[in-house]
C-alpha cells in the first residue's frame, strides 16, 4: 500500500527506536502515537524481529 512504510527486511534496531519514539511522543503522528502506546518492550523487540525477517515484495 503506498501510503504505509514497507517494514520488510528493514532493520530491527531501527523500528525498536521508531515504535519506542511513537509510544514515547518524541515521533508524532495521531495514530501510531496510539497504537504504540500500549506496548511494551518486549512486544517492540517481537514486531520489530518479526518485520525484519520478512522479505520485500
């Protein structure tokens, strides 16, 4: 979908400090500020593993 980030392969270091900056404020955007409110660290690490194991379409 084009107007979704592709988290595909993409480094799991990175989306850690991206969902952590959203569920933290210092990232804005009305709903992933939202969505990553409720998630702990370990839920982070798991989506961010599980993103970073999937290949690019």
């Amino acid at each position: 979908m084009e107007n979704y980030p592709n988290l595909a392969s993409q480094k799991s270091t990175y989306i850690v400090k991206q969902l952590k900056d959203f569920r933290e404020g210092r990232r804005q955007d009305p709903i992933m500020n939202n969505m990553a409110a409720s998630l702990d660290d370990v839920t982070i690490k798991s989506i961010a593993e599980y993103y970073s194991g999937q290949t690019s379409k």
